[in-house]
C-alpha cells in the first residue's frame, strides 16, 4: 500500500543500533549536566522497573561514564554498550516514556534538552586482549 502525498516519512532512530558495541559520546553544557545526570537515573529505573526482556537486557550491558572536567563548557557523557540490543533505541526520552506519564518526560526533556550540545556513536571492535 503507497503512502498519501503528503505522509512525511519518519526519520531513522540516530540511537538504535546494529553493531556488537558501541560507544556513545553526549555532549551537554555544563549548565544542564546535572539535570542530564538525573535524567539518566531516572532511565535507569525505568529500565530497571520494566517488564521488556530487551530493556532488561539493554540495563545489563550500559554502562554510563562522564568526563571529570568540563571542556569550554561542555560535559562530555560516554554511553559504554557492551552488547548492543540489536533494534532497541538507546533514546533516554524514548525510554522514559514507557515508564514516565508524558508530562513528567516533557518536564525532564525541558530542562536537559536546551543543553544538549550534539551525541555521536561509534561501533566498536576488537584490537588486543591484554
């Protein structure tokens, strides 16, 4: 069945992912890093709280590391997935919502959003074991 005209197709997910690993840089001005921060706890319980086999299995293997000193006003966040749950968005607002009524995700997405400075991802690969 062919879309109307006027359907705009939707946009890839930039946090869902195919690869193995990978590694995702956020980068957040350091005026909302602490709100990020929070954010990112509340991600964590509603991973935790979720009855998704695939969230559970995502929570599993995503480990969250944050750079010690801002650079020019940036807080560079490092999401480590050690192994990707092929398919699943890694989106924290996404996620949020599956646990979150809507405006408590508008509320946190109000206060972290005007910060957010750009997120790049990068699939990761073997090299040596030491």
């Amino acid at each position: 069945m062919q879309q109307p005209a006027s359907a705009t197709p939707q946009a890839a997910d930039p946090l869902v992912f195919n690869a193995d690993r990978m590694l995702v840089v956020i980068r957040v001005a350091e005026s909302a890093s602490v709100d990020f921060e929070v954010t990112m706890g509340k991600v964590k319980e509603v991973l935790a709280a979720s009855e998704k086999p695939e969230r559970k299995r995502q929570a599993a293997h995503w480990k969250m590391l944050k750079a010690s000193e801002p650079q020019d006003g940036i807080v560079n966040f490092f999401f480590v997935l050690d192994h990707v749950e092929k398919g699943a968005s890694y989106d924290p607002f996404k996620i949020l919502g599956e646990g979150l009524k809507p405006e408590e995700v508008k509320a946190l997405f109000d206060k972290v959003g005007p910060g957010l400075r750009g997120i790049s991802a990068a699939p990761l690969g073997p090299i040596v074991n030491m």
